[in-house]
C-alpha cells in the first residue's frame, strides 16, 4: 500500500476538491446560462428565422465554458502522480 505524507495527502485533497469544484461549478454556469441562451434563441427564431445561425454560435460559446472547466480539471487530476512522486 502507498504510505503518503500528511502535506502530501493534503496536496492530493486539494487537487481533488479543486477539479470537481472546477468542473462541477463550470457545469452549472453553463447548464444556467444554457437555459437561458436556449430560450432567448428559440424567441429569436421564432421572430425572425434569419437569426438561427447567429443564436446557435451564441449557444455554442455558452457550452464551450463547460468544456474548459472539463479540461481543467482533468489537467489537475493529472498532477497527482506528480505530487506523489516528488
């Protein structure tokens, strides 16, 4: 069994709060702000169907916070190994 030190299991728990709070609060903007694009695009469509191009950029902008915080936290997740080696 690995033996870690206490400032490493501290580092370690760190990481690990850090990427599900990156992940897990980047997915809740963009699932709000999902909603409310979606909704707004879909007037807009509905108005004026010309727009639809425009309104789904804007959605896809929105999703794209989802994708960093994903990335983010699977680049902190990846550090582990190098705090326990070092």
């Amino acid at each position: 069994m690995l033996q870690v030190g206490d400032s490493t299991g501290l580092a370690i728990l760190g990481i690990a709060i850090g990427a599900g709070l990156a992940l897990g609060l980047a997915g809740i903007g963009a699932s709000l702000g999902m909603g409310t694009a979606s909704a707004a695009a879909l007037g807009a469509i509905t108005e004026k169907p010309e727009t639809f191009g425009k309104s789904i950029l804007y959605v896809v902008f929105i999703e794209a916070v989802a994708i960093y915080g994903f990335v983010i936290a699977f680049l902190l997740v990846g550090y582990i190994p190098t705090v326990l080696a070092g």
